[in-house]
C-alpha cells in the first residue's frame, strides 16, 4: 500500500513513521509513506500557502494555486481531508481504507483549505473526533497507524486484529497476563479453567456489559442491528 501525506510540515511525521508497526510494514516493503510539502509550491520569496478570507472574519485560508499543485499529480489516487467537518472515522471506515491501493491524506491548518480545492480535487472528508486540532497532521497519523495494522503481514497473529473493540459493534472484553496474584488482586477464575467454553461465554459477557456501561450509543445500534 502506498499513503502520500500533503502538509506543510513533513517532518511532524518523522518520528512515528520510524517506530512501531508503522516501520515495520516500511521495512518488509508493505507499506510507502511518502509526504508532499505543500510549501514547494508556495508564492513568492516566502512561499506563501495562505492569505485572508473573502467576506471577513479571522484567521488565514490555505490558498488553491499551492494545493492544486500538489494535489493534482496524486489525482489516480483516493484523496482524503482531514477535517473536522468531514465522516467521523469508525473501523469500518479504516477497514475500508486499507484496501486502497493508494492513499493520499490532506492536512489543512489554519482556518481551512479553499473550498475549491475541496470541491475539484478531494474524494472524501475524514474527522477523527468532534473537537479542533491546530492542523491535520494528528488526524493523518491516527489513519495511517489504523490502517497500516490492518495490512497483511504486519500484525504477528492475524486473531488479534479481527477480535478487539468494535468488530461486531462491541468493545473488547478485560484482558490479564500472569501473574494470576499481585497484591491481592486476583485474575478472575474463569481465565485459569482451561473451560475454553465457559471462557468464551465470559469474554462474551464481559463485552456486552463494557458496551452497555461505557458505550452506550454503541450498545444502541448493536441492540437495534440484532433486532433486525
């Protein structure tokens, strides 16, 4: 999979491309994350991105001239905005995501990107959550490591993607490691059975009332979608 990152600060990504997973997937040739400064296609001496908004109002606009250059050489590939205003991001978004062969996430700072460049050159708006952040490059992040664990290859055991939260529509259930005693607290005894049944019913349980305590909108749509 190939994932192209339009910013005007490439080396935001420098670090969390270089660890983890992430690095992982780069090393075995699973995974090109190349990033595209919007800056190279500044105006002027200065390289200007942005100017003042028509009507009024605070803050600075990225301007079309800088993101249409930079854009329009990736247009075979599926253009993605960060954005606040965009479909909030759910795993069945990223699990479509990670079957695109290439991706291009646009991060936007200041007040936002020219609706035009919106309207000529993006496929689709991504949100991560409904708050602010100072640009896109976070957000960019967050979909690049949620999809990248989804590739082939790059997780160990394949199980571990496909049981966690929010497959089925429910959280993932307590997990525990040994040892089965620490200070008085106990692992619960249905882990230490070896009743693979009884521990499955458990875990079963354990993720309907996670989801109904914790997430109940979530449990909502999990309920109505089993009444259907």
């Amino acid at each position: 999979m190939r994932i192209s990152v339009v910013t005007i600060f490439p080396t935001y990504f420098s670090g969390p491309l270089d660890v983890g997973l992430i690095k992982r997937a780069i090393d075995a040739g699973i995974l090109t994350v190349d990033l595209h400064d919007i800056r190279d296609h500044g105006l002027g001496k200065h390289r200007q991105v942005d100017d003042t908004p028509y009507g009024g109002g605070a803050g600075m606009v990225m301007r079309v001239e800088p993101l249409f250059a930079t854009l329009e050489p990736l247009a075979g590939s599926h253009r993605v905005l960060m954005s606040p205003a965009g479909r909030p991001l759910d795993q069945a978004t990223v699990d479509r995501l990670a079957t695109v062969d290439h991706l291009t996430l646009v991060c936007g700072r200041y007040e936002g990107i020219d609706q035009r460049v919106i309207d000529a050159c993006i496929d689709e708006e991504i949100s991560i959550g409904d708050y602010v952040l100072a640009g896109g490059e976070a957000a960019a992040l967050v979909v690049i490591e949620a999809v990248t664990r989804l590739l082939p290859g790059v997780v160990g055991n394949p199980d571990s993607v496909a049981h966690e939260s929010f497959r089925d529509g429910l959280l993932e259930e307590p997990v525990y490691t040994k040892p089965a005693e620490y200070r008085g607290l106990r692992v619960p005894e249905v882990l230490l059975s070896g009743d693979h049944a009884r521990i499955q019913a458990w875990r079963e349980e354990q993720r309907r009332l996670r989801t109904r305590e914790r997430r109940p909108d979530l449990w909502e749509r999990f309920v109505a979608g089993s009444d259907s």
